[in-house]
C-alpha cells in the first residue's frame, strides 16, 4: 500500500478499525496495538514506519477474530429504532430533589459495590425490554472467559 502511494496514517487508522471491529474482544490487546501503533506513526513518519506497520500487521493477521461487539451495539441500536426512546427504570435514576426522592427516584437501588464481586442482580433496561440480552460473546478462548463469568454472575437470566 505504501509502494502504490498510500498515507501512513491511513494504514494506521485502517489498523485500528481492524482491531476494534474484526478482532474485537477475541483480542482486545489488538486495539492498544492498534493504537500504538497509529501514535507511533504519526510521531515517526516514513520510511521508519514501515516497520512498525509491520509488526502490527503480524500481530492483527495472528489475532484471533470476533464481530461480537459489532453485532451487539446493531442489536442495541435496532431496539432503539423499534421501541424509541424508553424510559429509564426508576430504580436507577438519580434522585437528588426531595421530589425525586417522593417519586421513587432511585428506590429500590443496590449500589453494586456494596455487594459481594461488586455485582447485583438488578434490572437496568425498561421494562418494555427488560430480560433482552444484546452481547453474546463469541467462540474463541477469551470471550468463551467472558461467558463463563457472565453466566456466573447472571446465572440463566440471559442464558449465557
């Protein structure tokens, strides 16, 4: 690319995108990589770039790959578009008024670092989509880690 007259800093960014989109959670290290390697880039120009494009090019083909995070925020963002702007659960809205407070703002909250593994089963979408889970961690050995402590900590809520 850079032989056919390609910017650097585009590889990088291209790099990044890469390592957020295609590799994703399967490998979230790929985006410091990523990253390094674009401030890298941009600090040391052409021609010594080349080699650290290279070695980030190595390390993001030797990647493991996972879309999950892409198809989790499509499915968050296609609940959005197919029930529209929902209410926040009281129980976890900020009450900082008396009002508030009289409303039942924040009632019934459990603030999670006050339980053990600073988790609490508590429902934190509206209850038009309450029990919809959007993130299904992919198959590969990091986000098979990732299910294995959802499904600790979730239980069967959302059938991890």
């Amino acid at each position: 690319m850079i032989e056919g007259g390609e910017d650097v800093k585009f590889i990088a960014r291209r790099m990044l995108i890469l390592a957020s989109e295609d590799i994703g959670n399967a490998n979230p290290t790929a985006l410091v990589m990523a990253n390094s390697t674009f401030q890298a880039v941009d600090v040391i120009g052409y021609p010594e770039a080349q080699l650290i494009l290279s070695q980030c090019a190595i390390y993001l083909a030797c990647s493991p790959k996972s879309n999950s995070a892409t198809v989790a925020i499509g499915s968050a963002m296609k609940t959005v578009n197919e029930t529209g702007d929902l209410p926040v659960p009281l129980s976890i809205r900020n009450a900082p008024t008396k009002l508030m407070r009289d409303m039942d703002y924040g009632k019934d909250y459990k603030y999670a670092h006050s339980f053990e593994n600073n988790f609490v089963d508590m429902e934190f979408l509206p209850d038009q989509i309450k029990g919809t889970k959007f993130f299904e961690p992919g198959k590969n050995p990091r986000e098979e880690e990732q299910r294995i402590f959802l499904k600790k900590l979730w239980k069967e809520k959302y059938g991890y």
